[in-house]
C-alpha cells in the first residue's frame, strides 16, 4: 500500500457505460494505491463490475431501459427532453438516496458522477467529505456556451449567460421541491438554489482536457481541471476483429452507444449509403441500441463492446455521437472524426472540436443526410493533422486518475 491507510471510497455514477466507466478507472487507480473502493451504479452494470474485481451495490434506474421507454428524450428537442428528465429526476431523487445511504455509511469519502444528483445531500447527511467528477465542463455556467439541455452553440456571450440563468430558475422551479423532499426526510435543511448546492457547495473536478475545454472567465479558478479518466480495459481485441483489421485499409468506424435517435431504420439505412459511398470498409459497434442488426454489405465487420483504446488507432474515421468518453478515446488516438450529437454535452463537444480544428461541423444526428455525411466523412480525412495529433500527444501524457486520486487523499486528510 503506497497511502498512508487504505480508505473506504465510494463512486456513485448513474447513466450510460459513459457515466460508470470514469468510476472504474477511479477505483483501478485507487485499488493500485491500496485503497478499497465500491462502485455504486445501475444493476445492468453489476456483471461487469465484479468481472473486474470490484465491490458493488445497485444504485439508480437501468438508462438502457429507460431510454428504451422514453425515446422523445432522444429527438434533440430541449422542451421534450427537459419535460422528460425533471419527470426522471422526480422519480429517482428519492430511489437514489433510499439506497445511496446505507451504501455510504461507514465510508471515509463519496466520489460521484452522472446523475447520482442525491450523493452530495447523503454525504451530508453522513457527514462525510463529497467529490463531485464532471465529465464535461459544460455543465457549469459560463458565458462560452449554453447549458447542455440547450443544443445551439455558437451564441454570443450575453445571451449563454441569460438562457443560463432561465435554466436556474426553471430548475429551481422545478425540482427544488422534490430535492428538499429527500433533504428533509435525511433531517438536513433546505435549499433555497439548486445551484447553491450542486455547483457552489462541495468540491468539484473537471475530468476534461482544459485546452479543447477551457474554463469560463466567471469561474476564477473555482473548479479544477484532472483531465479525461481512461480505464484500462483488460479485454482483448477480438481475434477476428484483428484478422480483419489486418486484411485491408483502415476502415470506418460508427458507433452511437445507447444514442440513435427514435428511428434506427433510418440511421442504418443511411449510414449503410453514406459510408459505401466513400468506397471504404466500415466497423458498426452494436452498442446498447443494437445499431446494425440488419444486413450490412459485404465485407463489413459489425463488433459489440470492443475496447476502443485498441480499436480506434486502427480506424480511418471515427464516427460517433460525442458522449464524453467516445470523444475521450478518439482524441487520445488521434484520429479524424466526425460527431453526430443528439443531446446534452454532445453538442458541447462536437462544437469544441470543430473550433479546434480537429473534426468538422458537428450536425445533429436527427437532421443529418447520406449525402451530408459523405461529405463530413470527406471533410474529416482531409483537415490538417496538426491540431488532432498535438491533442493526442498531450493526452497520452495525461493522468487524470492520478490527480483526481491525490484530491481525494487530501480532502479525507483533511
């Protein structure tokens, strides 16, 4: 053991693969340290968390299962998807802490991420110390873009900085009651913000790269940067996925996650013409939403949770939604991109990498064409380098683990 004791440290993350994966490349991290950490998540995720040699406990709804039940969510729509996860969040808050609260007692620390939006009040509760992982800075206040519910990116200072605070006030609005809800079950006071407590309360880390996702001139070092969180996948890659990696060029690469939209028949049929169109082979990573289950041409490969830090040296393109992780693994790998954002922090990213040069125009998933993105594919291959290879360079370097590790010895120190 290299710390001083070993800590009992739980991370709580609900949402996608994306939202539990940073946790676990946590946990590797302070499992290395001699540290005994248990992940809090879905169910869905137990199977996978325990092949790795982790502690468990069910945390939170299934999102597959969820988004599967709510496909408007997926349209792109801000109303529509704010009306669907405040109905969300008022179904869960409650379900979160009821089962958060005997998890962390008897811990030394709480590390949360995603929508485990309860863990804060039960540290509070349990008078432990609470670190707060963002996996994408847009989902703190700033001038530089809007909130993650708003799609249009691009807008003058001002008007971020007003649609920020309607968002705050419709938050409160909307949602303060059911957090105070729990809050006074727990026997803590209530909260006049939401904003007071979620951003301005406990510690907060941005797990991002601070150069493609600078901070806002407001926050005067409020909140620090870490850096993305990669997790050591022991998979291997798939002997014939290999094979055929190896038997000709650098093909294509789709994959949406959990993201397709409301229509999969649409986007199979268009991804089918669009890539064919640029004479290359293709890759289709079922992910969550079974994304090419229908034939695909002949010499197309279709793959299911392959490790992308082995994949994605090995592709052409990258074709992708722009969650947080896949943009992660694709920057570290350097190669060109194309983002297809649907909702919330994809059109963050998707509009960050387009400003640094290193993938083009992001154009939403629900109104792209085959034709549009032939030529987004084109426009990927033919940007300069320079900006993509410099981002992967620095982020192969980066150990964001490690930092967020140190934060939280110091704050159990303290």
């Amino acid at each position: 053991m290299n710390s001083a004791r070993s800590l009992r440290i739980v991370l709580a993350s609900v949402g996608s693969r994306g939202d539990v994966q940073p946790m676990l490349g946590l946990a590797q991290s302070l499992a290395a340290r001699g540290h005994r950490p248990l992940i809090a998540a879905p169910a869905n995720f137990e199977g996978w968390v325990r092949s790795l040699g982790f502690d468990f406990a069910p945390l939170g709804e299934d999102m597959q299962a969820f988004l599967a039940r709510n496909r408007q969510i997926m349209t792109g729509k801000p109303l529509r998807m704010l009306r669907e996860m405040i109905r969300y969040f008022k179904e869960q808050i409650p379900l979160q802490a009821q089962q958060l609260a005997p998890i962390c007692r008897g811990a030394d620390l709480v590390v949360y991420g995603g929508l485990a939006f309860t863990a804060p009040s039960v540290a509070e509760h349990l008078r432990l110390p609470v670190l707060g992982v963002l996996y994408s800075n847009c989902l703190l206040p700033a001038s530089l873009h809007p909130p993650p519910n708003i799609p249009w990116h691009g807008l003058p200072g001002w008007i971020n900085r007003l649609i920020w605070r309607i968002n705050h006030v419709m938050g409160d609005l909307l949602l303060r009651r059911t957090l105070n809800s729990m809050r006074s079950h727990l026997g803590l006071p209530l909260l006049d913000h939401l904003r007071s407590h979620l951003i301005e309360g406990d510690p907060l880390v941005i797990a991002a790269d601070e150069v493609l996702f600078p901070p806002d001139t407001s926050w005067q070092g409020r909140f620090a940067y870490a850096n993305f969180i990669y997790f050591d996948d022991p998979a291997p890659l798939d002997p014939q996925l290999n094979d055929w990696l190896s038997e000709g060029e650098a093909p294509i690469y789709i994959g949406f996650g959990s993201m397709l939209g409301q229509g999969i028949e649409r986007v199979e049929r268009m991804l089918v013409e669009a890539v064919s169109a640029t004479g290359r082979r293709c890759i289709v990573d079922a992910g969550w939403a079974g994304l090419g289950a229908a034939a695909l041409p002949h010499g197309w490969l279709r793959v299911r949770n392959a490790p992308h830090a082995l994949l994605f040296p090995r592709v052409a393109v990258i074709v992708h939604h722009g969650g947080s992780g896949t943009t992660a693994q694709a920057l570290r790998a350097g190669v060109p991109q194309v983002l297809l954002p649907l909702i919330l922090d994809q059109f963050h990213h998707g509009h960050r990498l387009y400003l640094a040069g290193i993938a083009p125009r992001p154009v939403p998933m629900e109104k792209i064409t085959t034709t549009a993105l032939t030529s987004a594919i084109e426009s990927a291959l033919r940007l300069p380098v320079g900006p993509r290879l410099e981002a992967a360079v620095r982020l192969r370097a980066s150990d964001g683990r490690a930092s967020i590790v140190q934060r939280i010895e110091a704050l159990v120190g303290q």
